[in-house]
C-alpha cells in the first residue's frame, strides 16, 4: 500500500499519526491558546502530527487568519472547507507549504482534485460506501490529484470496522489500484470519538483526525498506535 | 466500475461454552472478529469484573472506585452485577467456600483465579473457568495458555488427553503497551487456525487486560481508559471474553461489544 505525503509528513500504514482540530471561529486568543496546547500535546505524543484547520466561518479571511497562525506550529496542516475555492485561498497564502486538502462536500470532488495538481497538494477523497468512493479516487486520480488519503464517510466503530476492513482487503488481496492510498478516519470528540480512532488504528487506518480529545485520551491513543 | 467481492464465508463455528447455570454462552465464533462481511455471528464477548479476598493485591485507585464495598467480597461481587458485569472473576487468596457464596449471591459466572481451590461447587450447579497451574476442572472449564498458537494447541491438546473437556484459552497481561503487538497477533493467530480447522484451538479465548492497573497510574481514569481500550483490542483480535478490574472500563467494553456485534 502507499504512502502519501502530507505537509513534509510521511503517512502510512507503518507510519501513522492523527490530528486535532482548530476551528477558525475561535476568536484570536482563544486559538492561540488552543495552538499552544495541541503544541504541548505534540511534545509528549509523538502521532500527534498534524492540526486541522476547519473552515466553520465559511470566511476567507477567517480561515486564512487561522491556517496562518497553525502553520507556525510546525505541526502538519490540514485543511478541512465544503468551498475549494477557499481551499485555494489559504494555500496560495502558504506557498512553502503542501497542506491535505479535505473537502466537505463529496460533490466538489473533482474541482478539489484539480486543485491538488494545480498546487501539489495531497487530498482527502470521501464516499457513501466502498464503492461510490473508489469511483470517486477514480475521478480524483484522473484529474491529476497530486496525492490520495481515503476518507471513508463511516459514523461508527462498527462502519469503521466493516469499511476499514474492505478497503484494507481490496488492497492487500486484490491489489485494487484505487484503494492502493492511506486511510484517513475522521471523528469528533470525547471517548466515543477515541474508541472510533482505536478501531481505525486496529484496522489499518494510517490518519486519524479528531476534532478534539483530552490529554489523557491522546496518551492513550498514541500509546496504542506506538504498540499496535 | 466493477469492485472485487472482500467477504469470506463463514466457517464451521468453534465451540462453545455454557457457563453459569448455563444462561451465559462463549465462543462459537464462526469468523473473524465482529465481521459482518463474513457473516460474523452476532454474540457480544463477555465481560468479567475482578474481586479478591485480598484487598492488598488491589492497586488502591481501582479498589475505589467500588465505594467501599470492595471491604466484603461478596458485597463487591453484587455490585459488579448490579454495574452490568456478566461475571466474576474471583482472585482467590482464602476461604474456598467463597466461591460458592459468590455464586449464590450473584448467580454469575465465575472465573475462579489464584491458587486451585481445595473444593469447588458441583459442576451441575454452575460451571466455572479454573485458572491456575495444575488445577483440575471437576466438570468445570480448565485454562490453556501458552506464548504460540503452537503451544497453547500443544497445551490443549494435553489436557484434552487427560480426560479435560471444558477449556478456555487464557490470555495474561493483554494490555496497551509493550507486547500489545504480540499478544494481539496471538489471540488472532489462535482464532484464524481455529477457523482453519485446528481442533485443539476450537476453545473460546478469554483475554485479562486488568494489568494496566499495575502500572502506577496516579489517577484512575487514565488507567481506566488504558483497560476500556485493552479490552477493545483483545475483543477486535478475537477474544470470546475479557476480564477486567475497573468498572467503566467494564461499561465501556461491554458497550463497544454490543456495537461491534451489531446487537
């Protein structure tokens, strides 16, 4: 399986991490504030890798405002918008970086594809069920995407199982080109959120983003994706 | 576009075991884990909450969360059924007569751990999981372990020639830390020959994933959430029941079990 590249940041099946989200409607000392925590959280687990950027405002400036402060965590940037237009916006703002991509709104697909050849930015592909998002990958591919992450719209640990599980055997047993990428799971917050990310983790998910947990909960995710 | 088919048919299902007074039910798996690509069955592992008759052996942070009853180990044993456990696993330092007392009071299976104990209640009454080098069953289920698939089949095998014919395969010390990696990757190698037609490893597979506890938490919600997430691997690789120490790990695992056996 592949791996892929996110923000200078190798992610893979053998080289997992996971992300906590900031949501550019916090008013500006509130994300500082929010930034210097994730960034104490990232000194003592090592997956924690990544920030995500979540475009709630809909604002340009907003969500530029806030890529701008994430990106000088060092913490790898994803971006996370239903416009990729605004996913445009941020990017061109960053040039020195290459941000995953994640559009909201799985029509917008192939508009977030070219995007990602035109700035060499990997994405996140979503889909409604296996096959609806390897014809998706399909689509992003064929439109140049620079870089693929599976985003598999699952709203449980059972759905993670059940689609982990395929994706993983259509690419360990059928060599099936368009499940050849990282698996990217993408859950909320508290236990059920953690227990969502475990279940990804023990079924070769390679990238879980969370829009937040506790530090106790990142310990013990980190924990288990140093031991797993 | 045209995707290839993932699911495997069910296999043959492993046995079971009839504990309790026979109202409790492990193994019978007939996939791997949970799947309902293959046509896993819908059965929830079960979940054993921990009380021992001394206290000493208890890391302080879990015996208190039991709100002082953990002082009467029969009181504790009622207050893991009253918390939802489906059995009691019975860290047995005195008194045998213990077991049969927790048995009354809570009418649960139990898992009897520690030293053998001099005797047991009739088998007819309740059948029990036996821990321990050199214990006999009596009519009640015996443990096998072992650090292969290929000695704890050895091991079954042994106890299967004389003359045992309820086991368990047992687990020790699964954990998130150190070893998960080989601990996981035992329980699922015992669980895939299992299905592949190993005979001697068609027992259930009951996994302890209380040692998190020993591990000097300085407050018990951490470790809590170190054996809820324990408890979930050892289920995801196949364990048929797991024995835990703290109650919300308990609720939580049984929790993650309903949903995972979409029951």
């Amino acid at each position: 399986m592949n791996g892929t590249t996110i923000d200078g940041h190798n992610v893979s099946e053998d080289d997992r991490g996971f992300a906590l989200s900031v949501s550019d409607v916090l008013p500006g000392d509130m994300l500082s504030d929010r930034l210097s925590r994730i960034t104490e959280l990232s000194d003592i687990c090592k997956h924690l890798r990544f920030v995500c950027v979540r475009n709630d405002s809909m604002s340009l400036d907003l969500f530029k405002d806030a890529a701008s402060a994430t990106a000088e965590t060092g913490l790898g940037l994803i971006l996370e918008s239903g416009d990729p237009l605004a996913l445009y916006g941020v990017v061109s703002s960053l040039p020195d970086r290459r941000p995953l991509l994640c559009i909201t709104d799985v029509e917008k697909t192939q508009e977030t594809a070219v995007l990602s050849s035109v700035t060499g930015c990997p994405m996140a592909v979503g889909g409604r069920g296996t096959e609806d998002l390897m014809e998706n990958v399909e689509a992003a591919e064929g439109c140049g995407a620079a870089g693929i992450v599976l985003c598999p719209g699952y709203t449980s640990m059972k759905g993670c199982l059940e689609t982990n599980t395929d994706l993983h055997r259509l690419a360990s047993e059928h060599s099936f080109p368009q499940s050849m990428h990282p698996v990217m799971s993408r859950t909320w917050s508290g236990e059920y959120a953690l227990a969502v990310a475990s279940v990804s983790v023990m079924t070769h998910g390679s990238l879980i983003v969370l829009d937040d947990l506790d530090p106790d909960g990142c310990e013990v995710l980190d924990s288990l994706m140093n031991h797993y | 576009m045209r995707i290839p088919k993932t699911s495997r048919r069910p296999f043959e299902p492993l046995e079971e075991l009839y504990l309790g007074r026979g109202d409790y039910v492990a193994g019978g798996a007939r996939s791997l884990p949970f799947l309902d690509l293959d046509g896993a069955r819908r059965r929830r592992p079960l979940v054993f909450g921990i009380v021992t008759d001394d206290l000493e052996s208890c890391p302080a942070i879990a015996a208190e969360m039991f709100s002082g009853r953990q002082a009467d180990p029969e009181e504790w044993a009622v207050m893991w059924k009253e918390l939802g456990a489906d059995g009691i696993a019975l860290d047995l330092h005195g008194d045998p007569d213990l077991v049969r007392r927790v048995s009354d009071r809570t009418r649960l299976p139990i898992v009897v751990m520690g030293d053998a104990p001099g005797s047991l209640p009739s088998s007819e009454e309740s059948v029990m999981i036996v821990t321990g080098d050199g214990a006999s069953g009596t009519g009640h289920a015996v443990t096998a372990t072992g650090s292969t698939a290929e000695e704890v089949s050895a091991e079954c095998g042994r106890l299967e020639s004389s003359g045992e014919e309820r086991m368990v395969i047992l687990v020790r010390g699964f954990g998130i830390g150190p070893g998960l990696s080989e601990d996981v990757s035992l329980v699922r190698d015992i669980r895939a020959r299992a299905l592949a037609g190993d005979r001697n490893l068609r027992h259930p597979v009951m996994a302890d994933v209380s040692g998190c506890w020993s591990r000097g938490f300085a407050d018990a919600r951490l470790a809590s959430m170190q054996e809820a997430e324990s408890a979930l691997a050892a289920m995801m690789a196949g364990a048929d029941m797991v024995i835990v120490r703290g109650p919300g790990a308990a609720d939580m695992a049984r929790v993650y079990g309903e949903e995972l056996a979409d029951l």
